[in-house]
C-alpha cells in the first residue's frame, strides 16, 4: 500500500473502489433503478480500528470510484452512516421519493456520521437523509454492519476484490423469499 494520505494510495482506493462496485454489478446482475446500500469505514480502509481515524479524503476517494460507475448503470445509491446517527442513510431526494422513504433532517459531518456519509452529502445533487430502506444490494467496506439495510432475502456475494485500502470488503445481494409448499415452483 502506498503511504497513508498520499495522491498515489487514494488513486489506488479509487481504483479498488471501481474494481469492487464494478464486480458487485456483474456478479450480483442488478437492474436498472435497483437500491445499493453502501458502508464505508475510512478508518479500516487507513488501516486503524472503525470509527477512530475518519479521513474524508479516504470517503471521497471511494465515492470518487463507486458513483460514477452506478450512475452510469442508472443504479442508485444509499450511503450509510455511522452509528452515532443510528446508521441513517444520505440519497439523493429523487431517490427516496421514488422508494416512498421518509425524509429525516440531519446533515451528517466526520464525527458525527462518519466522513463516508458526509462525502455523499457533498457530492450528490439534492441529498437527503433517510432512516430505513430496504436495498437490492449493498458494500460493506471495514465491518459497518449493513444487513440491516438489506431486503430479505440476503445472499453472500464472494468478490476476488474483496479489499479497499486495508479494510475487508464483503458483499451480498438479495433475492425474493420463497413461499409455498412441496408442490411450488421457483424458477
């Protein structure tokens, strides 16, 4: 890894960040307007413990890979907060509309929501925060803990690109619940 803070080493998360979004869309098959929950620790991604180092550069160089890549695929965005805002979510305002999410009023900032969020809220067109979403798919980068964010059914998405800087990245999708009994067909 190129030394912490440097243009070289946030190159190299954006790069990362194109990788692991690029994999998730191929391997998870998401539609056009489907829901991807996004977590992101910039402390793991730095190499220190969740929630201790908040780097805003390390956030924006990851939004920086990932949303061009799912605007471009017409695949929205929820970016989480941390859980000193009870990991509330930021969209943009389209977004929730079109989901019939409530819109909460908090303006998330490094300490309090995490720089992840906050890169979110200051790149997105017209953000908004939201409590609760059920997403098609979602990131997890550096353990933030987003299966609360995720339709039921989860279902583990293995990535070859499973890191982004230091931190672990683990993925899912999401598929309907089956019903019915012994005579019942799925497919």
């Amino acid at each position: 890894m190129p030394k912490k803070g440097s243009k070289k080493m946030l190159e190299k998360i954006t790069n990362q960040s194109k990788k692991v979004i690029t994999e998730l869309l191929e391997t998870a098959k998401l539609h056009e307007g489907d829901l991807v929950v996004i977590g992101c620790s910039s402390s793991e991604i730095g190499g220190f413990n969740i929630g201790s180092h908040s780097a805003y550069d390390i956030a924006l160089a990851v939004f920086q890979g990932i949303y061009p890549i799912l605007k471009e695929h017409k695949i929205d965005i929820a970016c989480q907060c941390c859980e000193h805002l009870n990991r509330a979510l930021i969209v943009e305002r389209e977004v929730a509309l079109k989901h019939g999410f409530e819109i909460v009023s908090v303006v998330p900032k490094p300490k309090a929501g995490g720089s992840w969020a906050t890169s979110a809220y200051e790149n997105l067109t017209d953000p908004v925060a939201v409590e609760f979403i059920k997403a098609d798919a979602g990131l997890d980068i550096g353990s933030t803990l987003i299966g609360m964010h995720l339709k039921h059914v989860a279902v583990p998405v293995r990535l070859f690109n499973n890191r982004i800087g230091e931190a672990p990245v683990t993925a899912a999708r999401t598929r309907p619940k089956y019903i019915g009994g012994p005579r019942a067909q799925y497919e």
